[in-house]
C-alpha cells in the first residue's frame, strides 16, 4: 500500500467515526467554556482579570504555567520533527527544557516581587513610565502573535486531518474557529478562567501522553534500544537518523541555524511575556518559585516521553506517510496513535480522536494565555498608563483588554492561515528568540544593573525586536523555500532560520550602547528600592 493510500484510509477511518470525534471535541468545548463562564462570574475587578486574584497555590499555577508551555509545538511540533529528523528533532524538546532553568534562576522571583501585573511594570518602576511602557506592551504583543501562529498553524492540520478537510478555504475556517474560541475564553474568563482551562488541559495532556508511551513501549516489550533501532531503519537512513547532523549538520548554514535555535531557545522562556505573567497569579515569590520547581518537574517527565512519541511514529510509520498528510510532521502524534490502535480498527478511531481531542485542548488553552499576555498589556501598559496618563478606571482598563483581545484575535486568524503549512516547533522557536531578543535583555539590566537608564530599555526593546522580526522577514521561513509562508517568491537575504544567534546579543549590546551614551542620571535611589523589593519582597502586591 503507498504511502498516500495508507494516509487516504487513515482519513477514511476517521471518517467512519466522525461522529465520535466531533462528540468528544464538543464535549471539551463546552466543558472548558463552563468553567470560563464559572470563572468570569467570580472576576470583579482588574487584580481577579488579570492574576486571578492571586490565589492559586504553587501546585496550581505550576500545572497552569505546564498547560501553558507545553504548546502545540510540543505535543504536534516536536513529535513531528523527531519522526523525520530523529536526534536533531529531540533538540527541541532539551531546549525548551533546559530553558527554565534560566526562568528559574534569574526572573521569576525578582519579577514577581517588582511587578503588578505585566513585564512593563518591572521597568517602568525606575524608568519613564509613557515610553517604557509603550515599548514593553509593543514587544509583549508582537511576541505573543508569533506565538499564536504555531498554535493556529497546529488547529488548522489537527481538525483538518480529522475532519478529512483537504481544501485550504476549509483550513482557514478552522483557524478562524479556534480565534473565535479563544477571543471568548480571555472575554470572559479572565485570568481565573484561562488558569483552570489550562490545569485541566495539562492533565489531559500528561494522562494522554503517558497512554501513547506505554502503548509505544509496550509494542516493542519496553526495550528503548528495539525502539530506536526500528524507527532508524524504518526511516530509510539508517545509523544517520540517531546521530547529531541530519538536519542541522549538512553544511555550515545549518550548523549555524543548530547553534542559533539553541541559543534562542534556552534563553527565550525567561522572556516569553504568556509565562512572565503567570508569576503574578500566586500570593508571593516562595509561591512563585516553587511553582517553577513543579512546571520543571511535569515538563521535563513531558518532554522525557516525546522520546517515545516521535521515534514511535518513525519506527511504526512509514516517512513517507508522515509527510503526506503534512509536509512538516506536525501530524504524527495523531497518526501514530490511529496505528496504534488499528488503522483498519474502530479502537485506532478511538485513540485517533481521544489524543486529536487532547492536543486541540492543548492549542486552546496555550492561545488563550497568549491573548491573555498580549490583551493586558496592552490595556495596562498602553491604554490605562500611555493614553490615559494613569486615570483610567479599573472597569475601562478592563473594557480595552476585552477589545484588545479582539482585535489580536482577528490578526492572528489572518496570520495563521498563512502560516498552516510551516512545522509549528519551528514557529514557536522564533517566538522565543524575538522574547529572548527584546525581553530578556531589558528585565534582566532593569533587576541587575544599576545604570540602567530609559534610552537602554527603548534601545534593548526596540533594537532586539526590530532585528529579530526584519530578519525572520527575510528568511526562508517566510519566502525561497518549499516550505515557507510564501514558496513562490524569494525575497529572503538572510539564511538562516532562526535570527537568535544575532539578534539577542544585538539586544544586549544595545541595551549596553543606550545606557552609556545617555545623558540621563539613572534614578539609584529607585535601582535601590526595586532591588530591596526584588529579592525580599517588602512591599510587592
């Protein structure tokens, strides 16, 4: 049977039981929209919106923070990427690991001793408030939107291959839908209802997960080394698929994009602005910290078992399967647990839609912090404290991040639907090297560096940004290649994938020049307060 034929049955299968698949997908729809409607009625003010209230424990916002992470990128992104390129795919999942160490050291205690609500808080607190916090709520929606993109491109592959969707007017229906979800969940819900969302998702995320592995596993009586070895040889590329190269080691461009991914992807948790908020939603910074241990704790045991789901699907699928029905992988985990179950079998049906049902959940959940991240700060940075100087009442600052929402749901539909056919790992590590570029730098010279001044921070955020994004535009992840968001124009110069290996020391470095050059006395006696602040907590909301 070819390759196409076995993904044509696949869908045929799962259009059988179609009835079944549409039920447990509406089920968790109307489950999730019942808590965020339960939710939305407990949100009274501006603190319950936007931090619900700070009182979730450390165990609670440690799932809510995992449910956060671990995107589409992991559960679809990842698998897919190890299915094809085997050891240079499970680089992903070191990195996205590895990366909260840095979270864990550095940001998120300080930050949540020095902040409100949002990142612009932390550095407006020594800084002009109008330009700092313009900058910072410009940065934590541009991020948020690439982030968005991996979510919306996962939708659209998800549902279309459950939904035997071929058509691209189809594709684009189902990125609309999930927008549309998500623009209600952060409406209503606020912060309280996208933290139980979220728990509830990483649960189901975890417990499906831990099914596929024993499953995997138990097809090759538990033995990792039969395991490998099938999935190297079923690959067609033998001892290649589990070494160092394949994907990143052909030429000196891609060693270069290895080294660049990596750097972007250990240093852009500490900036991703949907995680920096999450340390607002617990009562103080021991609360804060310990949830990170727990988020290390469930992610990594997570990304431990991506093992068995991507060289599962390169040992039990054929390569050529994989990238039929998508041409970057990102449908592997579904496929492997419809081959697990039986193709030809109304238990594959199941498992295909039990796991489908769980990584829509998975995309829901993550898109809603995003909106959440990217609305607040724009309702708290930019409208409440830009536009109206501070006098905004709690209720119009909320009524902004309503229509803030709104409007970053309309533009990540649009961009999503471009971006349907790109590898959603591949996205998402574009979004941590934009954080890593333009946040990371100024929340780090904010806490820890006492000359810091406002021509730094707009020099760190802007620089970083526009170097990170003008160079992504130019690369082949949005035109001249096969793969891109455009494949049939070339207008890219620059030839790597990922811009973190230039634009995050441009972000230092700038960060560095603007300080030095400015003519501005830095405020030491603020630098001293939110020092004081940062590492005791004396005096944090």
């Amino acid at each position: 049977m070819s390759p196409v034929q076995q993904t044509f049955l696949a869908a045929n299968e799962a259009s059988e039981h179609r009835p079944l698949i549409i039920t447990l997908f509406a089920l968790f729809v109307l489950a999730t929209l019942g808590i965020t409607v339960w939710a939305g009625r407990q949100t009274k003010d501006a603190a319950d919106f936007y931090a619900g209230g700070r009182q979730f424990s450390a165990f609670q916002n440690g799932l809510a923070v995992s449910g956060d992470y671990m995107s589409a990128a992991s559960f679809l992104g990842i698998a897919g990427a190890i299915a094809l390129f085997g050891y240079d795919g499970f680089l992903y999942s070191i990195g996205f690991l590895v990366a909260w160490l840095v979270a864990l050291l550095l940001v998120a205690e300080p930050l949540r001793n020095s902040g409100r609500y949002t990142m612009g808080d932390v550095l407006a607190y020594r800084m002009r408030q109008r330009p700092v916090r313009t900058a910072a709520g410009t940065s934590t929606i541009v991020v948020s939107i690439f982030y968005l993109l991996a979510q919306m491109a996962g939708a659209g592959v998800l549902v279309s291959l459950l939904l035997g969707i071929t058509s691209d007017f189809g594709k684009i229906l189902i990125v609309a839908l999930v927008g549309v979800l998500m623009i209600v969940y952060v409406s209503i819900g606020g912060m309280k209802g996208t933290t139980w969302v979220q728990m509830v998702k990483a649960v189901l995320l975890i417990g499906g997960t831990i099914l596929i592995t024993f499953l995997v596993l138990l097809k090759f009586n538990f033995n990792i080394s039969d395991l490998l070895g099938t999935a190297a040889e079923n690959s067609g590329k033998g001892a290649a698929f589990l070494e160092p190269g394949l994907q990143y080691g052909a030429t000196g461009t891609t060693k270069l994009d290895f080294i660049s991914l990596g750097i972007a992807l250990v240093l852009g948790t500490a900036g991703l602005p949907h995680i920096l908020i999450r340390f607002y939603t617990v009562p103080n910074a021991k609360a804060a910290r310990k949830s990170v241990n727990w988020a290390i704790g469930i992610i990594g045991g997570f990304y431990l078992m991506t093992i068995a789901l991507g060289f599962g699907a390169a040992a039990l699928i054929s390569q050529d399967e994989i990238i039929a029905s998508n041409p970057s992988g990102n449908t592997a985990a579904p496929l492997l647990a419809l081959h697990l179950g039986g193709v030809d079998s109304a238990w594959g049906a199941i498992l295909l839609a039990t796991i489908s049902a769980v990584a829509f959940a998975t995309i829901l959940a993550v898109v809603a912090g995003l909106t959440l991240a990217s609305s607040s700060s724009f309702a708290h940075d930019i409208y409440a404290n830009v536009i109206r100087k501070g006098k905004a009442t709690e209720k119009e600052e909320m009524k902004a991040a309503r229509w803030a929402t709104v409007f970053i749901g309309i533009v990540s539909i649009a961009l999503g639907a471009l971006a349907r056919d790109l590898n959603v790992a591949g996205l998402v590590a574009l979004a941590f090297a934009v954080a890593a570029s333009a946040n990371l730098p100024t929340i780090l010279y904010s806490l820890f560096w006492k000359r810091f001044t406002t021509q730094g921070a707009l020099w760190s955020i802007y620089g970083g940004l526009i170097v990170a994004v003008g160079l992504v535009l130019f690369s082949p992840v949005v035109s001249g290649d096969p793969k891109a968001m455009f494949p049939d124009v070339d207008f890219a110069w620059f030839p790597l994938k990922n811009p973190g290996i230039i634009s995050i020391p441009f972000g230092f470095l700038m960060g560095w020049l603007g300080t030095v050059l400015s003519k501005e006395e830095p405020d030491t006696g603020k630098y001293a307060e939110l020092e004081v602040r940062s590492l005791t907590g004396t005096g944090a909301h």
